[in-house]
C-alpha cells in the first residue's frame, strides 16, 4: 500500500506541469465573423409617401463593418509594429475566401496584452476627408456620428446599429516546446451587439464567459472529467453545501456580471446581505423599454406567451423595480415611445442615479418642465454625469425647461429638441451656452429664427450633426463667428448637415455649403426653391472634398444638368437620393 501511494506521487508532477503549460497556452489568432449588422430606426416612422413607393429605413452594412476591423487592425500594427511583425500573413486565396464570407483574423494580443476590445471610432482628419481612418487607440475616443459613417437612412430619427459577430479562439501547436501536449479545441461564442446611435462601437475581440466543461476535459480529459463528476456528485450527496455570509460578499459580485437581468433581480430575493450587494452593484447598466431581448427576458419570465405587444409587458412596476436596484449602475437610460409613463415613476429615480451618461424620454407625453428642472438641480447627480439628451415630441416643455438645462448642464454633447412647437428664439439663446455639443436636432422648430439659430452655429464650435429639418423660418446660413483666421469655427467639424424643408433656401446657400471642409452628408429635401445652379455649384465646391451622402428628395426644379454636375465632380458618393425627382431635358 505504501509502495502504491509512492508511485502515484512519482507520477503526478509531469501531469501536473502539462495541465499548466495548457492553462498558459494563449489562442494563436482571433477569427471576427460578422454575421449581420444593419443600421436603422429604434421606432417606426412614416415619411408620409404613396404606398406604391417603398423607402428603405434599414441599412445592410456588414461588408462596412468589416473593412472598419481590417481599418483597425491596420492602425493598431502601426502602433505596434514589433509584436505584429510575429503575426502570420495569410495568402491572398485565404483572404479572398475571408473577404467572401466577413471574416476578419486579429492578434490575440495588443502590446503583449490581452485586449477585450477593438474599437470602431471613425475621427475626421484634420487635413481633410480622404485621410480618415478609424480611431482604435484607448486615449483616443471622440468620434463622429453614426448617420456620417453608414449614411442616414431615416432622417429625424433614433437610429441603432445592431451587430452579430462570431469570436473564435484558435489554438495550434507551432511552439515546439507545446507539441508535446494536446492542441486546445477551439472556443467560439456568439454575440449581439446593439449600439445607439452616438455611442462607441467596439467588438470583443477575446472571449470573457468559457464553458467550464471544455476547460476541464481540455486539461484533465475525458475518463478524468467522468471519475471527478461521479465524485463530486456523490460528495455532495453526504456533505451539505452551505456559503457563509462573508464568501457571500466576495463571490456574488463577481458572479453578477454574468448572470442575465432577471437572474440578477431574483438574486435580491434569496436574503438580506444578497439584497444589499444587489443594490450596492446594480443590476443593469442599459435599460431599453425597445429591446427585445429585455422583453423576451420579462415575456419568458413572467408569462410564456409570445404576444407581440411590447407594452403588455414592459410596465411601469417593472420600471421602477429595475430603476429602484439600477441606482449605482445605470448609465443608459431608453425611454423612448413608453406613453404610459408617469412623472412620479422618474421623478423618484433622478436624484439617486449616480452614472447617468444618456437618458431618452422621447414621446413620453406625461413629461414637462419640471423633468428638466429636477435634471438640471445642482444637488443632482445628472447635473454633472449627463452627455445625451432626447426630448423628441415632448410637447410640455417650454423655454423654462430648456433654460435650466442649458444654465446647468453643460457638460452636454447630444441634445434632441425636435418637435417641441414651444421653444422660441428665447429658449433656443441659451443653446449657445452648450459649448461641446457635438449633435443637435432641432426637427420642426419652426419659430426658432436666425436669432438663434446663427448664435448656436457660431458658438457651438464642435457641432459634427445639426439638424434643421422644418425650421422654415431659417433665411440664410451662418458658420462662421468672425474674421479671425484663429478662431476655430463650427464649419471645421460639421459633418452631417439636414436642411430638409427650409422653403426659403437659396442656390446662394451653396457658397456657404461648400466651404465645409469636413462635410460628410447633405440633405437638402424638400428646399423648393433650389436650383441647377445650387447643385453645379456645390458639387464644383465639393470636387476635392469627400462628399459621401446626398440627399435631393422631392426637388423638382432640378434637370439633367444636376444630375451631370454630381457625376463629374463628386466621384466619392455612398449613396444618391433622387426620389421623386422628375429630370427633364
């Protein structure tokens, strides 16, 4: 017997080293398949046309975010040149083979580094359009607006990109010293992927969750893995498992971030210490009453039937419960199209969500002024954390309300005031004092004038989105804010331009137009007094520019010499929007 225990002991410290040389082993290259992904309306949304004509409001862009990864992965070798020296080089039929099915191969490793992420950030350059190339570094994170990258499909609306992407871990046995032991079986996950609409894209380049089955049978095999279970089930029979409160406190942090939303809710009920780490952690970063997985998650939960009314389900006493254990957690906050919403039903989560980063009550028609005020207290913690702001639709907010969210919440960098018919030149002053708003919609405003509309474009110097859609009293277009050739202008970073349905709109607008060096994409629909001269003119402007959406919906003072003028000039063009426009001659 004593012999029998020696030998065992002999035997165990070379299975010992091999279980550890497979523990370190660090997957070869990541393969990013890009399943699908479109870019389109959050809601729906009708343009109003004849129901023979169709309007696509979703736009297929899965080669797009393709060329974006191999975009990235060649900004990152740049940087990184001496680790990505070492990294294999694949033929060109292996490359056409990937190209045909949107696959991407990455490193595994950044700077010796394992890397969660790569990050898809398009940034505007400075000497012009044509050197634009994403932004993948960590320092750097401004970025622009969606619509400027995939175009926009649906003016005037909430647009997300959704993504589906495979991640693969792939394992050889180059190294010689690891030929010895068993190749790891590659690991693969899904993943879906929603992004709003200015909010950083970036895809996980490295797997996080593993199936701990396939970690076992990959160190200890298969015969092992069976003897271990039958073990431990037969242990755990004899022995009664129990956790103590302070373990409790250690592992149920760690073991939250894995759990979906309702397993995390249901963790408060199980006693007092898990209740108090629940709401200490949050249970949700994200809540979005139109994502349907959040409601597949409550349909499943609480009833199992498969209407599709989102409403039945989605509450109000599911909001206030997610919100009441969110305090902590919740940055995102999507409200948008849920009318049955109460002012009391916000109102007693404001003051305690401490990382509010984007909040959207667009439609919610309960809400006024008073929403706004509380936002805007100092005592709050939204004054200072808030970036995003959607007020689309919501008709009881006044001047009032606008002025006390400008006065205090500077900070600012997306604010949506489309179709909010009782803000006049009084409120739409102080906008001016938002200094790094990066997007603005002002859809619909139709008594805002050149007041205020020139005071915001000279100031708001680091506008990329403006959207003047309906503002009919507009008379002319100002970007510039003096003579000084110093004094950094809005017309620098604008990107994304909406001028639709501006009826006084004059071909001499295209001067104005055409001196933006950054502009990415023009609509102009619906501007009925422009010309063939507006559009020779800009297009003349444009020629060195990178021009890559235009949109000339419904102008139908325009002819065949438009059409020339756009062919000659603006070779660059992602899409051309020429519905409803009757060319003659």
């Amino acid at each position: 017997m004593h012999c029998g225990d020696k030998k065992k002991r002999s035997t165990s410290p070379p299975r010992r080293r091999q279980r550890n040389d497979l523990h370190r082993r660090r997957p070869t290259e990541i393969i990013i398949k890009i399943i699908s992904a479109a870019y389109g309306p959050c809601e729906e949304c009708d343009y109003g046309d004849s129901d023979d004509v169709t309007i696509p409001l979703t736009r297929d862009c899965a080669r797009f975010i393709r060329e974006m990864l191999i975009l990235a992965l060649k900004r990152e070798e740049q940087e990184l040149e001496n680790e990505h020296r070492q990294f294999p080089k694949h033929s060109e039929q292996q490359q056409k083979q990937d190209k045909c099915n949107n696959v991407v191969r990455a490193p595994p490793t950044v700077d010796g580094k394992i890397q969660g992420f790569i990050y898809l950030v398009p940034l505007p350059s400075s000497s012009g359009r044509k050197n634009m190339t994403p932004a993948l570094g960590r320092k750097e994170r401004e970025f622009v607006s969606m619509n400027a990258v995939f175009g926009d499909p649906c003016p005037g609306t909430s647009k997300r990109l959704e993504i589906s992407y495979k991640v693969t871990e792939v394992f050889t046995s180059s190294d010689s010293t690891l030929r010895t032991t068993p190749s790891p079986r590659p690991r693969t996950e899904i993943h879906r992927a929603i992004f709003a609409e200015h909010e950083i894209v970036k895809l996980r380049r490295c797997l996080t969750t593993m199936n701990s089955t396939t970690l076992i049978e990959d160190e200890y095999g298969e015969d092992e893995l069976e003897n271990s279970t039958s073990t431990s089930c037969s242990s755990s029979d004899q022995i009664p498992w129990q956790l103590q409160p302070e373990t409790s406190e250690i592992i149920l942090p760690i073991v939250l971030p894995f759990l979906d939303l309702w397993e995390r809710m249901q963790c408060r009920l199980i006693c007092r210490c898990w209740k108090k780490i629940v709401q200490e952690c949050g249970v949700s970063q994200t809540i979005d009453v139109n994502d349907k997985s959040m409601i597949k998650i409550i349909r499943t939960t609480n009833t199992g039937e498969t209407n599709n009314n989102n409403n039945n389900y989605f509450t109000r006493s599911i909001l206030r419960g997610l919100l009441a254990y969110s305090y902590s957690s919740l940055r995102s906050l999507f409200l948008s199209g849920f009318e049955e919403l109460q002012k009391e039903d916000l109102h007693s989560a404001i003051p305690h969500l401490k990382n509010l980063y984007a909040l959207d009550v667009s439609r919610c028609h309960h809400l006024d002024d008073s929403t706004l005020q509380l936002l805007a207290r100092p005592d709050v913690p939204s004054s200072s954390t808030l970036r995003v702001l959607y007020l689309k639709s919501v008709r009881r907010i006044t001047d009032v309300g606008l002025k006390a969210i400008c006065h205090s919440n500077k900070k600012l960098e997306v604010l949506d005031l489309s179709q909010l018919t009782s803000i006049t030149d009084e409120g739409g002053r102080c906008i001016q004092q938002l200094t790094k708003l990066r997007a603005l919609f002002l859809r619909d405003n139709w008594r805002l004038t050149n007041e205020s509309l020139d005071a915001i474009t000279t100031t708001c110097v680091k506008l990329e989105q403006l959207t003047l859609w309906g503002c009919v009293r507009l008379r002319h277009l100002k970007f510039d804010s003096g003579n000084d050739i110093n004094t950094t202008n809005t017309s620098d970073r604008l990107v994304i331009l909406n001028l639709w349905g501006i009826h006084d709109l004059q071909d001499d607008a295209a001067h104005a137009l055409s001196n933006l060096p950054n502009l990415n994409s023009l609509i102009v629909s619906e501007c009925h007094r422009l010309t063939d001269r507006f559009v020779q003119t800009f297009a003349e402007g444009m020629k060195e520019r990178y021009l890559q959406h235009f949109d000339l919906r419904y102008l139908k003072r325009i002819t065949d010499t438009a059409i020339v003028a756009i062919a000659l000039n603006l070779r660059d063009l992602f899409s051309l929007d020429l519905t409803f426009v009757q060319t003659n001659r």
